[in-house]
C-alpha cells in the first residue's frame, strides 16, 4: 500500500485568480456509495465559460474566459 502523505492545510498556498480552480468533492451515489470528485469552479457558480479569442497589436493570442449564469 502506498504511503500516505499528510500536510497541514495552513501550508497550501493561497489562490490568486479562479482560472483553472478546482474543489474537492464528495459525490453521494444513488447506492448509498460515495466519491470523490472534482469540481470545477464554473460548475460551482452555476455558469458556463464563454471564450472569446482575440489578437493584439503584437499578433499574440489573447484567450478571455468569462462566464455565463445558466439558467435554473
């Protein structure tokens, strides 16, 4: 078995932005089972990404991710 490895919470750093943030889950199945699972951040605020790409003067990509609210 693999060994465990534990680290204090207040060790982990701060996030700075949402871009690519994920939370740790626990899903509840239909069994009584459970798992853990990812979230990512959008789901979590109920929205969609909306991605527009675009060019700059310098004729780099610029990627804008900004996010919708889905409807309930």
């Amino acid at each position: 078995m693999a060994e465990i490895k534990k680290i204090k919470a207040s060790t982990l750093p701060v996030a700075t932005s949402t871009v690519g943030f994920n939370a740790l889950g626990i899903r509840q199945n239909g069994d009584g089972t459970v798992d853990n699972v990812l979230v990512p951040y959008s789901l979590l605020i109920g929205a969609t990404p909306v991605i527009t790409p675009s060019v700059n003067a310098n004729g780099e990509l610029i990627i804008t991710i900004d996010y919708q609210k889905t409807q309930q």
